[in-house]
C-alpha cells in the first residue's frame, strides 16, 4: 500500500499501520514512548503538577519519530493520517502488552 491511499475506516488502516512498523526497533521505540507518555500523565494527574504534560507530545512523538527515521527509515504516518495513526498507536500497544505483536 502507498502512503497516497485514502482509508475510510480505523480497520483499513490498522494493516497498513503495521506495515509502517515492521521494524523491531521501531515498535521497541513505540512501546518505550507510549509508556512513558502513560506515566507522565499519570504522574501529572496524581500530584497536580499539570506542567509535566507539556512532555507527553514530545516524549510519544520522538521515541515513534526516532523509530521511524532512523530504524524504519520511513516517513511516520503521523504526517497524513494524523487521527488514524494516534489509535495505531494504542492499538498497537494493546497488541504488543497481550502478546499478539512481537517486540
């Protein structure tokens, strides 16, 4: 699939998701940053220090963008599919933490 196809549903998309993290480091990255955005947003929310939020785009976009450009060597499918590619995300992450991904 090329990044010009037009997807209508999460579940068209999710396959192609995928493809775009085949790499094993890349998904590694995913996981770190994805867990860690959980954990700073909990952090902020359980001591109200609110400020720390700021850190979560910044946490979960550069672990997934150093997967990406580095290791998968591909453009992240943040850039097009901005909605589709954040529930990728945490699906993704659901995948990995039950086993039905590999990382």
């Amino acid at each position: 699939m090329s990044q010009e196809q037009t997807f209508t549903s999460f579940r068209e998309f999710y396959p192609y998701y995928l493809e775009e993290h085949s790499d094993l480091t890349c998904r590694r990255l995913h996981y770190i940053g994805s867990l860690l955005v959980i954990a700073i947003a909990l952090y902020a929310i359980f001591t109200l220090q609110f400020v720390w939020l700021w850190l979560v785009p910044l946490v979960g976009y550069g672990f997934a963008w150093v997967g990406h450009f580095f290791f998968e060597k591909n453009r992240p499918a943040t850039f097009k599919y901005p909605f589709y590619s954040l529930m990728g995300d945490w699906v993704m992450l659901k995948d990995m933490l039950t086993g039905k991904i590999r990382f």
